[in-house]
C-alpha cells in the first residue's frame, strides 16, 4: 500500500487541461427520476459488515453491494444504460449504433441499453480480455470487435471508427473535446451515493471508493460532499500498475501511468477521465495505490463474507484491510465500502 494526501483537497487542481472539463454532477433527482420508470429498477443492498467492524477495530463497516444491479453485476448499470435512456427520451436513441470499448461491464451496460431502446451497439476489447466476456456482450446483443493490446488502444480504435462512420461513442472515460456523454454517464452513477445515503443512520467518517479512470469514485464522492459536506474522509483506491489518478496528483496535472496488465482489470486504466480527476481533486482526502496480491486479499475477505467478487470489486475492501490502524480508522470510525461487481 502506498497513500498520498491530496494538497488539493477542498479547492481543486488549477491546470489547463482541465478547465474545459465539467464538474462532475452531485444532484441526484434526474437520474432518481428516470430510474423510477424501470421496471428492473430497486435500491441494491446496505450490508452491516459486524465480523469486519470487530476485527478493524472501528464502530460499523458498511458494504454497498451492487452485485446484481438490475440484474446486470455491478453498478455500471446505472452507467451507459442511463445516457441510451436519456437518448431514447429526447427521440435520439432508436436505429443510433453506441460504439465503445470496454475491459469489462460498462461494455454490458452498452449493450443492454442499446438494445432495450431500438439500437445497435459495437464493443471493442483488448486481446487480454477473456473470451468469456466477449460472449456475455453478444448474448446482449453487441457485435465484439477485439483491438490493441490494451484498453487504451481499444479505446482509440472505437473513437476512430465511430468518427470514421458516423456513429456514436460513448465511453466511460473523457478527454479533451469529449465530455457531453461521460458527464451525462457519471450522473447516472449518482443513483447508487443517493441511495446509500438513504440506507445509512448516520454519515460515514471514511468512504473507500475504488477507481479505474475514476468515474465511479468521482461520482460518488460529488454526492457524498453534497449530502455529508466535509465529514466523510473520502479515499480513492486504485491498482499500483495503474495509478492513473494517484500519479496525475503527484504530477499536478493529468499524466498517462504505464504499466503491466493488473489482475483488477476493471480497474486497470492508465490515463484518467479529465471531468473525474478535476473533481476528485477537489473531493478526495486521500489517493491509495494497493498490490496485485492486496487486491486478491479483498476479493478473499469478500467470499469469506459470503459476498464473492472479484479483486477489482473488492478492491475498496482491500484499501481498508491494508490501512489497518492508518487513515484515522480508530473506534469511532464509521466505513463504507462499495462491492461494485459480482464474479467473473
């Protein structure tokens, strides 16, 4: 484990790259609006995580456990699935093609909007993406086009296709020119902070949200400033072969992080989204970078529970576990943790 304190927390980080990027959104009443009208749509569970409370040492341990968000495994439901809905209610979705790359769900949610509004959908994935996931994509309905080694290059290779022929990107990620649908997408993820909110008594004193290219984590931390101000202490976890939001802090400003492959290969980003990092700037006490085998260690403690996941979706677990008596976690604390997918 290796944690920095965010210098700047509470005002943001001041760079030209990032001052065309949105603030992410923190209002949950659209998103809560729309959802309402899905038939799949329900609050997924708050778990009370006693056994890990007495063993930390700390008051309560709370899990979000979105593993079968409408029935799709993990919270990227509300994700892609939510922007082809908000397509579909302005007349824009049916006979559209969404292009996308994707090393994991937020491909599904793709592909199961797409085809829920009368659209098509083409997901590009990395040569190490296993072909089990390609299958799961096409029983969605999306045509599977394999491309580059890694997530990045998939991704280059969907924004020059959908250019190349007119379709539409929507990716979970934004950069410079692109940030229209990722903030719409990240608005979506607000759903799951508003409804955790809802669940819990009291504010949580430490918040662990894991982080890919930080669309989750920047979301969630938006609406937990909004609803609990500043008492939350908001750590953001990511893979050490793919500190893509840790490094862009140390570096003041956004930086590509190269690295081998990581087992979290949800999380396993290199370069961040620019509307996330300019609000987690903002909105994270903390960035933490955890180990291959650390994160394999969340993932145990998490079917030790009785709540499998995956290195990835345990991955906020497994920051709490290697922070044990750091970060403030003393009798008092309150933790909440988000389970973000089922097993593979």
């Amino acid at each position: 484990m290796d944690t920095i304190t965010n210098p700047f927390f509470g005002r943001g980080m001041d760079h030209p790259a990032l001052s065309e990027a949105p603030w992410t959104a923190a209002n949950a009443a659209a998103p809560l609006a729309l959802i309402e009208r899905c038939p799949r749509a329900a609050p997924t569970p708050m778990v009370a995580a006693s056994d890990l409370a007495h063993d930390f040492g700390v008051a309560e341990v709370w899990i979000k456990d979105e593993r079968d968000r409408m029935g799709m495994g993990s919270f990227k439901a509300l994700g892609a699935a939510y922007v082809i809905a908000c397509d579909s209610a302005e007349g824009q979705a049916a006979g559209q093609t969404y292009v996308t790359a994707s090393a994991g769900n937020h491909g599904l949610s793709v592909a199961a909007g797409a085809a829920a509004f009368g659209a098509r959908s083409r997901v590009f994935i990395a040569e190490t993406v296993p072909e089990a996931f390609a299958d799961r994509l096409r029983s969605h309905g999306a045509e599977v086009v394999r491309a580059g080694a890694v997530y990045e290059e998939s991704m280059s290779e969907a924004a020059r296709v959908a250019e190349a022929e007119g379709l539409v990107l929507l990716s979970d990620s934004s950069w410079p020119g692109y940030f229209d649908r990722p903030h719409r997408l990240m608005e979506g993820y607000l759903v799951l902070m508003a409804e955790a909110v809802s669940q819990l008594e009291q504010p949580p004193t430490h918040i662990f949200l894991q982080a890919g290219v930080g669309g989750l984590a920047g979301a969630c931390a938006a609406h937990a400033r909004l609803a609990w101000g500043q008492t939350p202490r908001i750590i953001v976890v990511e893979p050490e072969v793919a500190p893509a939001l840790k490094a862009s802090i140390e570096a003041d400003g956004p930086v590509v992080a190269p690295g081998p492959v990581s087992a979290m290969g949800r999380l396993d980003c290199k370069e961040p989204s620019l509307i996330a990092l300019k609000s987690l700037a903002r909105d994270a006490n903390d960035f933490m970078v955890i180990s291959e085998a650390e994160g394999e260690t969340g993932a145990q403690r998490a079917a030790h529970l009785g709540m499998t996941s995956t290195p990835s979706g345990a991955a906020g677990l497994a920051g709490l576990i290697t922070a044990e008596g750091e970060l403030g976690l003393d009798r008092t604390a309150r933790i909440l943790l988000i389970l973000s997918e089922g097993p593979e």
